[in-house]
C-alpha cells in the first residue's frame, strides 16, 4: 500500500513527455511523440517544463530598496536610467521562430488566388451554358412555330 502510495506521488514527475512539432515541405503541421522522419520536412522539438505541483514559474521581483541604500546606490541608478525597467519573464514555453512562415503565406496567397480565379470561371462556365441553352431554347421553339406554319399553310391551301 506504500509502495503504491508513493508511486502515485511520483508519477506526475515522470510524466513529461517530449513533443515534436513536424511541418512539411507542402506546409502542413503535425504534432508527433517521436521525431519526424528524416527528409520529410522541419523538425522541431517542444520543450514546456512541468512547474512543480503548486507553483508557478514566474520569477519574483526584485525586493525595494531600503531607505540606507538608495542613496548609496543614487549614483550607480542614474547611470541606468536610460535603460527601460526589465519586466519579470516567465519560464516554461519555450517558442522557436517559424524559419518558413514566409514561403508557407506565399503558398497560401497563390492557392487563395487560384480558388478565387476557379470559382470566377466556374461562374463563366455556368453563365455560357445557360446561354447556350437559352439560344437552344429559342431556336426549337423556332422550328416549332415554322413547322406549324407550314401546316397550317398546306392545310389552307388543299
């Protein structure tokens, strides 16, 4: 019952797993466990640490300065006033730069124009055959009040 009691307790430390991010040459993005196949594309690996049970990875401030020290350290300040004030960073994602967003958004640009121009002939396409059908319409109805016509004529004249 201990033993099993205190693998539970460390279980959540063992349980970090790796995840890799894999882009393809075509620009698609998948997530693996295991590292992409070589020559298939980017591999990336995700490094996000567990924060210990209960506690956030965000460094703390640093503490204010005791009235003794400010003056002592009035002279070493004014030298650093020109620098902006740090603000704390938090620890746990780290975040690798896109090294193809460029050539993917050009991919996706082109293939955004390419549907664009599809569906605009798709509609030409359409809007022809409706004509043609319109042309063919007319023309059999056309024939038909010739044809009764005739009839009517060849009728009268017997």
């Amino acid at each position: 019952m201990k033993l099993a009691a205190i693998v539970l307790i460390l279980l959540p430390a063992c349980a970090q797993a790796q995840v890799y991010k894999c882009v393809a040459s075509d620009g698609s993005t998948s997530y693996a466990t295991v590292p992409c196949p070589a020559g298939s594309g980017e591999t990336t690996r995700i490094i996000e640490p567990v924060p210990p049970s209960g506690v956030l990875n965000i460094p703390a401030l640093a503490p204010p300065a005791s009235a003794d020290s400010t003056t002592e350290n009035a002279d070493a300040s004014a030298e650093t006033t020109d620098e902006a004030p740090q603000a704390p960073t938090v620890t746990g994602i780290t975040v690798i730069e896109d090294s193809e967003e460029a050539s993917r958004e050009q991919k996706r640009t082109l293939m955004r124009e390419e549907a664009e121009q599809h569906k605009k002939d798709m509609y030409d396409q359409d809007l022809r055959k409706k004509e043609n059908q319109q042309r063919q319409e007319e023309y059999r109805q056309r024939q038909e009040r010739e044809r009764n016509t005739n009839i009517n004529n060849s009728n009268t004249t017997r």
